[in-house]
C-alpha cells in the first residue's frame, strides 16, 4: 500500500500514522515530502529509513514515465540494501 503526501490534499489516498506504524523503509520523491513526513509523524518515524529519491513531482497519477523511473529508483535502492 502506498500514501501519497500532497500540500493540496487533492491525492487519491493520504499518508497516515498507520502507513508509517507498518513501514520498515519510506520512500518519498522530494525533500519537500520528507519534510511533511518528519513534521506530521516527528513520534512515529523513529528507526524507519526515510529515503529521498530525487524524483520532481511534476508528473500526473499513473504517468508511465513516473512508474519507471519509481521502479528504477526503488529497486536500486533495495538491491544494495538487500546485500
């Protein structure tokens, strides 16, 4: 399941406390994002790894080049994490 974090609360599904109690790793596309995270659930990240992939959010839900470049991104990540 993911959340999405989004300034105009227009998302399809927000980011709670539940998606951060389950989550061992979060995965957000911009600094701006992380920082929501930190400022809204400061009690409950806490031994999480809050990763920032760089990734402009820019693109529409479901963008084709988005999912790529989230996949990409992600599997990377979990690849050397995973060694």
């Amino acid at each position: 399941m993911f959340g999405q974090i989004d300034s105009d609360l227009s998302a399809r599904k927000l980011i709670n406390s539940i998606d951060i109690h389950w989550s061992d790793i979060i995965f957000v596309m911009e600094d701006k994002h992380k920082s929501y995270i930190t400022d809204h659930f400061r009690d409950q990240i806490n031994n999480k790894r809050l990763i920032v992939l760089d990734i402009p959010d820019e693109y529409q839900y479901m963008d084709d080049e988005l999912i790529k470049w989230l996949t990409e991104s992600v599997n990377a990540y979990l690849l050397q994490y995973m060694r």
